[in-house]
C-alpha cells in the first residue's frame, strides 16, 4: 500500500513539473523573441543600444517625447487610479459590511456592472461626460483616472469583498468601537492592517489594467503608454517592442511581489501559535 502511495506522489509530482515546465516555455518564449529582437544589431550582432537608450531618461525624452509623455502620463494614473479606487471601495464595503448588509447585493451589482459592458461601449457614454470633464479640468491625460477607476471595480470589488469576508469584521468593530474608537480609527487601524493582503491585491489589479488600456485612451484621444506605444511602433518598432516588454517584466515582478506578501501574511498566524 505505502509503495502504491509513492508510486501515485511521484507521478503526481511529475504531472506538476511537466505541466509548469509547459507553461513556463509557453510564456518564457515570446518575452525572449521580443529580448532577441530589441537586441539585434546590424549583421545579426548584438547591440543594447535600444536598452541604453530606455534607461537613459533624458536622452528617451530627446528622441522620443511622445514616449516619455505617455510613460509620464501612465505612472500618473496609476497613482491616481489605485488611491481613487481604494478611498472609494474600502470605507465603502466596510460601511456596507457592518452597517447596511441589505445593500451588499447592490454594491456588489453596482461594481460588477462594468465587466458586462465592452470597453467601446463605455467610450460612447463616456465621452459626453469628459466633455464636460475637459471643460472644467482640461485635456490632461490624468483625467482618465475617472474612466480606469469605473473599469478596475470589478476586480478590485471581488479582491477586497473576498479579504473581509475572510475576518470576523462585526466583532473586530464592536471591540473597538466598545474601546472608544471612532469609526475612521476602526476602518483606518483595525479593519485595513487585516485585509492588507487584499488591498495589494486590489492595488495590483489596478496597476496591471492602467498599464494596459488602450481603447478608451485612445478614442478619448488621451496619452498613455499603450497608445505612445501603438504610435511608436510606426516609427520605431524596436524601441516599442523593448517598451512592451519592460511593462511586461514590471507586471510579473508586482506579482511576485503580491504573492510573496501574501503567503507571508497567510502564514505568521501559524508561526506565532
């Protein structure tokens, strides 16, 4: 029996191994081409002079202003975007949690409505109100922030609803409420360090969607990475390919990152026991 236990474990194992080493070449492949390309020189040497040039920030925004605006511009709303999105839905679902439970199946249609509604659709009712929004806040690219932060609820919705349903919230607010805490003290110092995990989370969808939007920057006429990037490659198809990759690499890393916070959070309650 315990042979026919070892037996299953190692093909089980070899299943695993098989299947992520598939996966690892299935996407490892395409971001390598797109390394070879960025680095092919003339007579098929190797040149990192595209590289030099990406890292040198000065010089990027010499020979490619379009570039360094929508580079600018694209940081910018990732600022913006996740802090919008956070003030909004944290004190929001909390709120809702503790004190209007009837409303939960509102908000959580209210957030998820955008996943139904395709990108272009959303151009066409949006674009009479940032006619509005021009009017009073300019052309500024920023201004997208409102637009990204109605795309990115679902997901950061489903992140942060899944973190609170994860801890005992009611009994976490009486305690502190019954200590003397205002309300702002219980979302801001004990609701929020419980649920950090799902706020990365949430903060990291947000990154990884501003960083890759294109329609609505770009039928809204706005500048961001992914439409410098979509002009660029007209011109220069190396330097938009090193682009792409790099935000590629940037998004795998705040993954990483997530996932190392994560299982570290998910595990000091054991280690303290």
């Amino acid at each position: 029996m315990a042979g026919v236990i070892r037996r299953r474990a190692r093909r089980q194992r070899a299943f695993r191994w098989t299947v992520i080493t598939g996966l690892g070449i299935f996407f490892l492949l395409p971001l390598l081409a797109m390394l070879e390309f960025t680095t092919r020189g003339a007579n098929g040497s190797v040149t990192f002079e595209t590289w030099q040039l990406l890292l040198d920030w000065r010089q990027l925004g010499e020979t490619y202003p379009d570039l360094s605006a929508g580079i600018t511009a694209s940081f910018g709303l990732v600022l913006l975007t996740v802090a919008l999105t956070l003030l909004l839905l944290v004190p929001t679902v909390v709120w809702v949690r503790l004190r209007l439970p009837r409303l939960r199946r509102l908000v959580e249609f209210v957030c998820l409505l955008p996943l139904t509604i395709p990108a272009i659709v959303l151009v066409v009712g949006l674009a009479p109100v940032y006619a509005w929004v021009t009017y009073f806040l300019g052309v500024s690219p920023l201004t997208l922030t409102f637009a990204y932060t109605i795309l990115v609820l679902p997901y950061a919705y489903r992140s942060i609803d899944a973190g609170l349903s994860a801890i005992d919230v009611r009994t976490l607010a009486e305690a502190s409420r019954s200590l003397g805490a205002s309300w702002a003290t219980v979302i801001w110092r004990v609701v929020l360090p419980n649920i950090r995990s799902a706020v990365l989370s949430a903060a990291f969808l947000t990154v990884a969607l501003v960083l890759g939007e294109f329609t609505i920057a770009s039928l809204l006429n706005r500048s961001n990475l992914q439409v410098a990037i979509n002009l660029l490659g007209k011109s220069s198809a190396t330097m938009s390919v090193a682009v792409s990759l790099t935000a590629l690499v940037l998004a795998f890393v705040l993954l990483m990152f997530l996932s190392l916070v994560g299982g570290r959070r998910r595990t000091s309650p054991k280690e303290t026991r």
